[in-house]
C-alpha cells in the first residue's frame, strides 16, 4: 500500500460523515456527495463533533459556497482564506487535519467548478488547493496532487510564479514526491511501448516540468532533514547528478553518507553515477580525503590526479599520499603533466611525499607497532601448535613425513613472523642455511622464499639477507631466493627499483624454476602498479610457443598481478591471441591444470571493469573449447568483483544448476563421456567474488553455499568452502566457524583439506581463540593423514599471522574501498586450491606466497606533523551503520578507549577520544596525521 493510498484511508475512516448509523445502507456510506445531502448524517455530525469544530466546518462550508456565486470578485478572499485555514491547521501523526477532512465531501463538486472557470491567477490558486484537497482522494483518482499542482503552475504567468510545494508542510510534498516517481516510470513505460501504460490519464506538463517540480520537493526534504528522500526523487527521476546544485553545508554529508551506501544495491551504470555525483560534492566542499576514496574506487586515473594534486596544505597531501599508497595505485596517475616519462614524474615530488606514496617507513613503524603491542619477539613453532593442547588418539601412532613436517613449519614460522624480520629458524639461525636443508628438493625453494616474508617491506635489510642465496649451486634455492626478493618488495616502492634489476635478467633464463620464480618474483612485487617497463621482460613468453604451458601461464598470471584491473590493451590482446592460437593448433595444453591460470591472469585485467570487459567476454565465445566457458566465468566474476550485482550472481547460480559430473549411462569410457566441469568450481567462486563487497549479499551468498553443499557435484563442494574464506577473508563469526569445521571432517578429503585452508582464511590474523581450538581438535583427528594435517598446520600459522596483526581482508577504509592487489592474490590462491592435489601438495606449495598482496598490517597509527608517531587516547568498538538514522547517533557499540597505536579488527572502527588534534583522514585507519587543535589550547589557558 502506497503513503498515498494509506492517507485517503485515514481521511475515510476519520470522516464524521462515514460514521455508521443504525439502517444506514451500504451505499450511502460510501460516495461522499451522497452523504452531502443526508440529513441522519447531518444530524450525527452534531453529536460527533466539538463546538470550535462545528464552527471551522461551517467556515469551510460557507467559503465553498462563495466560490459557486456569480461574483467573481468575492473569489480570490475566499481562496486566500481557504488557504490560511489549510496551512496553518495542525494535526496529530495520525489524524488528519480537519480543513482537509470537512473539505473532502465537497472535492467532487469543487472539481466540477473548477472546470467551468475560465484562466485566471485565481483559477491558478483554485488548482493548488484542489492539490492538496486530492491527497485525501489518492485512492480513487490517482495521482490529483500532481495533476493540479501542474495544473496551477501552468495557469501562473512567468512573474508571478507559484508558491513552493513546501508551504503545504511536508506530508504533501511527500505525496508529490511519491506521484513524481509514479508519473514519471509511466511516461518511460509508454515512450518505451510498454503494454498498460498509455491506459492512464495522461497529466499536463513536460518531463522538463516534472524534473523541475522534483528539484523544488528535493530542495524542502533536504532542509527538513529527509535527504534520503530528496536522493530516492532525483533519483527516480533521472536527475540525481543534479543534486550536486542543491546540497549545503548542512547537509551534504548526510547525502553523501546514503549515496554511498546505497551503490552496492543499484545496477550499473547508476552505481557509477552515484559515486561520481557524492564525489563532485565532496570537491565541492572541499573534502579531499573523501573525494580520492571515491575516486579509488571508480578507478579513474583523471580524477585521482584532480584529488590527488587539489589541496594545497602538504600535511593533507601527505594523508592522502598515505591512502594511495594503502590502495597501490600506480605513481604514474598522480602526476598533473600528461607526457613526462616516469622518472620526471618521480623528481616532482618532494622526498618526504615520496616516502609516504612508497611505503618507504611501513616496515619501521610496523615493528614499532609490535614493539607497543609486545609481540615484537618471534614466536617459535610449538608457541603456535601447543601439541600439548591435542587430543591425539592412544594407540595411534601417527603417520609423520619429517619432510612435510618441516615444510609446514616453513609457511607457519613465515606467517607468524611475517614483517618483523627476527624470525630464529631464517633470519636469525646460527647457521643461516640449516633449515632451508632440512627440507628436499623442492621444499628448498618454499624455504628460501619464506625468507622474503619474514623481512617483508624491509627493502634494505631484506636484500641483504636474501642476496647471498642468489648465488647458491642448488637450483631450488637460488629461485626461492629470487621468489623471495620479490615477496619483501610487494607493496614497496624503492627509488633503486631492485627487484626488477635482479628478476629482470632471469626471465630468459632456461630453467624453468627460476624462469617461473622471476616471473612469480616481479608479479607479486609491482603488483597493481601497471608499470608498462616490465612488460618487455615478461609479455613475449605468454606468446613463445616454444615454453611450456606452466611457463606460458605463470608468465600470464604475472602479468595479471601487475596489470590487475588496467584493462591493458597489449597484455590482455596477446593474451586472447594466444588462446585462440593453441586452441586452432589443437594444442595440449588448454587442457592442462596450468591453463586455469592463463586465463585467472586474463582476468584480473579486468578486476573491476564492469560492461568494459564484454568485448572480451564475446571473444571468449569464439573459441569453442571447454577452458572458453571458464574464462568467461572468470572475466565476468573478476569485472562485477565487490560490487553485489545481483544479476551477475544469479547468473553464477545457473552455471552450478547443471549436473555435469555424472556421466552418461551406458557410455563405454567414462572419461570420453564427462564434459568438463571446471567452470562451476570457479563459478562458486564467483558468486563470492561478487558478494563479498557488500553485507547483505554476503549473508545470501553463504546461504546458497548451504544449499549447493547439499546437492552439488563434487567439483562445486570443493570449491563451496574456498567462497567461503573469501566472502569472510579475517573476519571470523561464529556461524561461520561452525560451518567451516563440519566441512573440514567432511568424507571427500579434498572438501575437507579446502574447509581447514579456509579456516585460516577466515581467522588470518585475529588470533582466535575459539579457532585455534578447532585446528587443534583436527590435528589430533587428522594424525594420520598428512596432507589433511600439513593444512592444519598452515592454518594455524595463517591464524597467528603477523602475531595477530597482519589481516588478509581486501576491504579497507572503513571497508568501502577494494583493494586489486589483495583480491589478485587471494584469486591466485584460491586457484590452486581447486585442484590442491596438482598444485600445493605437489611441489607449488610457493602459491601460498600468493597471498602477500593481500597481506597488510590491521593497525591505527597517529602521527605528528612530522611524521612522527604519537600516542593519542582513541576508542575502538564495533562498527554501526549509522546512514539515513536521524540526529547523530553513535558510530561504534561497545567500545573501549585505548592509546594509539592500536589493532583493529575487521568489522571495527575508532574514533578520536578528544579534541585536542584535528585528524586530516576521515577514516580512523592505517596512518593518521593529527595537528594540534588550536581552540582546544585555549580552553585549556581558560581552565587554568
């Protein structure tokens, strides 16, 4: 039921002259110029009604009757008087106001009057009353209010213009409001040949009026504290970017607030449309943190420059350098001269922005954090496993491969330690290399590399470290040394550029591991940086037909992690040749497990893009083979990734409906029968992929995860606990946790071995006790299955990584802005977790690194104006959805007050306990420069 519709029901039932009396007939009580004339109705009002109301009645009564004499000159007074008696009577929220309900039984006849006078302004007058008195007729004759108000503005000459709608207070603009939208949806409809939409009574004015009649309510809902409702109108009728004109300084965060609320619920391109309208007002306000957010978000290099490049006060400079820095955007957007080459770029700025654009000084105020929050000290194996704590079964002796052993020990002392550099089975061993031969072959080369995430962001310590293995006879440990160089630069810029000078050259190399490492090396250090000088070194092995697929693929997925969401033309243009070439040469190699990760690293070009990547969607069909229907997936999911597009999601439903999996009776070799289904694992994936940007979305996607655990094929039930660490990536709730453990004691190991990694998906970081728990539980019941156990051991790690301070959730900014970097690593990841028997428990366990991109401290730093770190009292709570709630509530529930720095979780927010700084960032997260309050001192001289 429509506001409308429920008004007129009111008015109806608080009619005195519907009241039922003993023997009335049905019909008199319902047409209200039959009631006119009836005298038992008549005389019951006298009893119903008070003194003061029988007086206004007769008033009402008496000024009707005027506007029927032939004396024309008694009208306008009368009018004018009807008027007064309307705007200035009050009612209850739920009576209506007396005029209106006296008046209602005469609004037929007073129709009838109207018709017959000819244009005048009084007739203009006569209309905007009758378009208040229609709301109580909403039910019967739709859409009155407008009807007239068009009607009066029509007969108004252009000096003497009509009252504002808001002069009739604010219920009737609401009802305008609501007969805009419905007007105007039912022009659309039948400009567009819409069945039933030309049988309306088609109403006066232009669309132009329309809109313009719109801004005019927008402009009273604004300055009476109903933003949402002025953005829903502008909204409805297509002119929301022309909000921008209308807002104040009052009121322009509000309507921001819900703009950006509302994108993750709206199709494309009005999600866009919103984004760019909140953000042209922030410029316009000047709220430059705001706008560069927004900015970051679209993706729009143009307009990260403009915000970028906008204030003049270099400390704002620097906090917004520390927010692109956090989101890895590409240096080379943020220069305001077009066509200088990348190192003029560089020398424009000055050092101390560099360093905040590079990340230079995060490892140094990194263990700085650790340091105040007392875990700076390494935490050794047994302090994460607590083997003591497991209920290992008596009798049983359990089934140990020393060798696996020491390789999960590898990958946990890297994530326990990660970032602080003074982990003692690497970096500070007495003998540098024991451990690295603890482990064989190519358990060397994950060893080595580990190295790089121990001394992550330390660019100058690391090298060092790193470097003498460089040089090493034995092959595994000279590429995990090269793998390493490349994991402790990710998210790192240093002016020497070292990790190309050292992985450029060995990209021709012939071996492939250290061809593959170099490749893997470059892609997770300039990941998200676009830098076109790396293509040379990289692009011709996608396309050398003389490499094998692995080579083709890793050299692709580089690629992908470098150029993620560029939609770089050449890289992506050679990419599809490539497929379309091997697939007309009937190459092999399309059906190998490498080929998965050719087209994840064609579509994280695409991460973001939207209806840009329909092109190459269309592309994809061309080439008729199973691997097509999966990149598909794959480019669709990555372009819509974050966004909730509900569409997209259904249609990643359709794509798991087919029961492909079984194959067809009676065929004699099942193999030749089975259609591949690889594309529903990703599929799966998708779906969360999509979702997981918004809350909501999130919640639907688990509980179709339920359903699709329960009838899906194998290949989606391996793939439904990997959607499910994605959707909740360090951010471990209780229903959630629960999930995931029945799944890890699941019958199919391969369901189970994915449960247990996205356990530590789930818990990466927040060192939860609950969860630390459950992995201990499963140790003991996973005692002789090594791989189900090696994972345990892995997740306990990712559990404690960074001691508890380094998460994996690609959202930031109070989770409003998706980091590429972190979703391309999470992808590459997950990728291999599809088919883990091939990749990870085969000899590329090294994919774990793929998750340092989204590796990134959870902490809240205050600086100085010198970038110095302060201690500052904030409060830290969980974080409440406060847009469209009158006043100004509370941000965060439950919250406690702590001095800076301080570690927040996923789902938290911190605000500053006083007012003794003013903060340049309008999200309390990461690194905060603060500048004395200079009121605050004063207050302070006055106290004493």
């Amino acid at each position: 039921m429509t506001k409308a519709q429920e008004f007129s029901i009111n008015v109806q039932s608080d009619d005195p002259k519907k009241k039922e009396k003993p023997g009335d007939e049905p019909d008199k009580q319902e047409g209200s110029s039959k009631l006119l004339g009836s005298t038992n109705a008549k005389e019951g009002e006298g009893e119903d009604l008070s003194e003061e109301d029988m007086q206004l009645k007769g008033e009402l009564e008496l000024l009707v009757e005027r506007l029927k004499e032939p004396n024309t000159g008694l009208y306008k007074a009368a009018l004018e008087t009807l008027r007064t008696l309307i705007r200035t009577s009050t009612s209850s929220m739920t009576s209506v106001p007396k005029p209106l309900k006296f008046l209602r039984p005469n609004y037929p006849d007073l129709q009838s009057l109207y018709e017959t006078w000819s244009p005048s302004e009084d007739k203009s007058l006569f209309a905007d009353i009758l378009s208040v008195l229609a709301m109580t007729y909403s039910d019967t004759q739709p859409r009155g209010t407008l009807r007239y108000r068009l009607l009066a503005a029509a007969l108004r000459p252009p000096f003497s213009p009509l009252a504002d709608p808001g002069s009739w207070g604010h219920e009737y603009v609401r009802h305008l409001a609501a007969e805009l939208g419905e007007e105007y949806r039912l022009r659309e409809e039948e400009a567009a040949g819409i069945n039933g939409a030309a049988e309306h009574p088609a109403l006066p004015g232009s669309t132009d009026d329309l809109r313009a009649l719109a801004k005019d309510c927008a402009v009273f809902l604004l300055n009476h504290n109903a933003e949402p409702d002025a953005v829903d109108l502008l909204e409805e009728l297509e002119i929301v970017d022309e909000i921008v004109g209308l807002v104040d300084e009052n009121t322009f965060s509000r309507v921001c607030q819900y703009m950006i609320r509302c994108v993750n619920l709206l199709p494309p391109p009005d999600d866009i449309n919103f984004l760019t309208t909140a953000h042209a007002i922030y410029v316009q306000y000047r709220r430059f943190p705001e706008a560069l957010a927004l900015s970051i978000r679209l993706s729009n290099p143009d307009m990260i420059r403009e915000d970028f490049n906008a204030p003049g006060n270099p400390l704002m400079k620097r906090q917004l350098a520390f927010l692109i820095a956090r989101a890895q955007i590409p240096l080379e957007w943020l220069h305001p001269i077009e066509d200088s080459d990348t190192e003029d770029m560089v020398e424009e700025f000055p050092e101390d922005l560099i360093e905040c654009l590079s990340n230079a000084h995060l490892s140094m105020h990194f263990r700085d954090y650790g340091k105040e929050l007392g875990v700076l000290e390494p935490k050794s194996l047994e302090d994460v496993y607590k083997s003591h704590l497991e209920n290992t079964r008596p009798g049983v002796t359990a089934n140990i491969d020393s060798a696996r052993a020491n390789l999960a020990g590898t990958f946990v002392n890297a994530f326990v330690n990660a970032g602080f550099g003074n982990d003692k089975l690497l970096v500070e061993a007495d003998e540098g290399n024991s451990w690295i031969y603890k482990n064989k072959d190519h358990g060397m080369l994950s060893a080595t590399a580990s190295l790089g995430l121990s001394l992550l962001w330390d660019t100058d310590i690391g090298l060092s470290h790193v470097d003498k293995y460089t040089y090493s006879s034995e092959e595994n440990i000279k590429a995990g040394a090269l793998l390493a160089t490349g994991i402790l630069n990710t998210g790192v810029r240093t002016e020497a550029d070292a990790a190309l000078a050292l992985l450029g050259e060995y990209t021709e190399n012939k071996s492939v591991p250290l061809k593959s490492a170099a490749f893997m090396g470059l892609g997770l250090a300039y990941c998200g940086s676009h830098r076109e000088d790396i293509i040379p070194y990289i692009l011709p092995h996608v396309s050398d037909e003389a490499v094998t697929i692995e080579v083709s693929s890793l050299a692709a997925l580089s690629l992908g992690f470098i150029f993620v969401g560029s939609k770089n033309g050449d890289v992506s243009t050679t990419m599809l040749q490539t497929l379309l070439e091997k697939y007309e040469e009937g190459d092999q190699g399309l059906d190998e497990k490498w080929a998965k990760f050719f087209i994840l690293g064609l579509a994280l070009l695409y991460l973001g893009a939207q209806e840009e990547s329909d092109a190459t969607i269309e592309f994809l069909k061309a080439i008729d083979h199973p691997i097509s229907k999966t990149a598909q997936v794959l480019v669709e999911a990555c372009a819509y990734a974050g966004t909730g597009n509900v569409l997209k999601i259904q249609t990643m439903l359709h794509h798991c409906d087919d029961h492909i999996g079984t194959p067809i009776e009676g065929g004699k070799d099942e193999k030749e029968e089975k259609a591949d289904d690889t594309f529903q694992s990703f599929a799966v994936l998708a779906i969360a992929l999509i979702a997981m940007g918004e809350e909501i979305g999130g919640e639907m996607a688990l509980r179709q995860f339920n359903h699709l655990m329960h009838y899906g094929e194998p290949v989606i039930r391996k793939a439904i606990p990997l959607a499910i660490g994605l959707v909740s990536a360090s951010n471990p709730q209780l229903p959630l946790l629960d999930t995931l453990s029945k799944y890890s004691h699941d019958n199919d190991l391969s369901v189970a071995v994915n449960a247990i990694f996205a356990m530590g998906m789930v818990g990466a970081g927040t060192n939860n006790a609950r969860l630390g728990q459950m992995l201990r539980q499963l140790a003991g019941y996973y005692q002789k299955e090594p791989d189900c156990l090696f994972m345990v051991r892995v997740a306990q790690g990712m559990v404690h990584m960074g001691k508890g301070t380094i998460g994996i959730n690609p959202f930031f900014c109070d989770r409003e802005i998706m980091s590429k970097a972190a979703v391309a690593g999470l992808m590459g990841i997950l990728t291999a977790f599809l088919d883990a028997k091939a990749f990870i428990f085969d000899k590329y366990h090294w994919m774990f690194f793929f998750l340092v991109p989204a590796m990134y401290p959870r902490f809240f730093i205050t600086l100085d104006e010198d970038l110095r770190s302060i201690p500052v009292t904030v409060r830290v709570g969980q974080a409440v959805d406060v847009v469209g709630q009158a006043g100004k509530p509370r941000t965060i529930s439950g919250f406690q007050t702590h001095q800076t720095p301080v570690r927040l979780g996923t789902t938290e927010r911190a605000e500053l306990g006083t007012e003794e700084y003013i903060s340049f960032a309008h999200v309390m997260e990461g690194f905060v420069i603060l500048q004395k309050n200079p009121g605050w001192e004063k207050e302070d001289k006055m106290d004493v």
